[in-house]
C-alpha cells in the first residue's frame, strides 16, 4: 500500500443532469464554473473550461473539501470525484 498522505483526485461533471443552480460554482468557483449555457463546467488552473463530456480536472488539494462538498450537494447529482489512479469514484452517485 502506498504511504502517501493525500491521492490524486479527479473532478468531473455530467453536463446531461445538471440543472444550472450554481452550487458548485458557490462553493468552488476555482474549479467550477457557469456558462452560457448554463451548465457548470470544471475548470483547469488555466482557468479554461474543460467542455469535452466526461473532461476530469485535477482537485486541488486546498480545496477538497469544496469540491465534495459540492458533490454531496450538487442536486443534479452530477458530480464525480474519483481517484486518479483507478478512476475509482470515491465522492458522487457513483460512489459505494
Ligand atoms: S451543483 Fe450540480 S446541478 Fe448545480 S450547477 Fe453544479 S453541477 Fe450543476
């Protein structure tokens, strides 16, 4: 087993379910955001949005707690944090 204190997470977002609120963006505008359409998007430390289906940005570790945050209240159910190294879901409706 690995010693490493914190995996590499991965955040996506299901554009299909998401019903436009902004919760996400309230909680972590550095890794969510809005657009024109509506839907939240993820967002890289480039600050482009990632708009390809199923597109993953890295979760910053400062802001874990946001991003699943959002994911349990995301109402769309819509958002997906998993683990980079297996792509395991750990936080989201895919999650055991
Ligand atoms: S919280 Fe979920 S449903 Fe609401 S805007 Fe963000 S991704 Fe969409």
């Amino acid at each position: 087993m690995s010693n490493e204190v914190v995996e590499a997470l991965e955040v996506w977002i299901d554009q299909d379910l998401c019903t436009g609120d902004g919760i996400c963006v309230q909680y972590a505008p550095e890794v969510f955001e809005l657009d024109i359409d509506g839907l939240a998007y993820v967002k890289g430390d480039d600050a482009e949005l990632r708009q390809a289906p199923g597109a993953t940005v890295p979760v910053p570790l400062p802001l874990l707690t946001d991003v699943v945050d959002s994911a349990r209240d995301c109402p769309g159910d819509c958002i997906h944090v998993r683990r980079v190294s297996d792509s395991v879901e750990l936080y989201g409706p895919d999650a055991e």
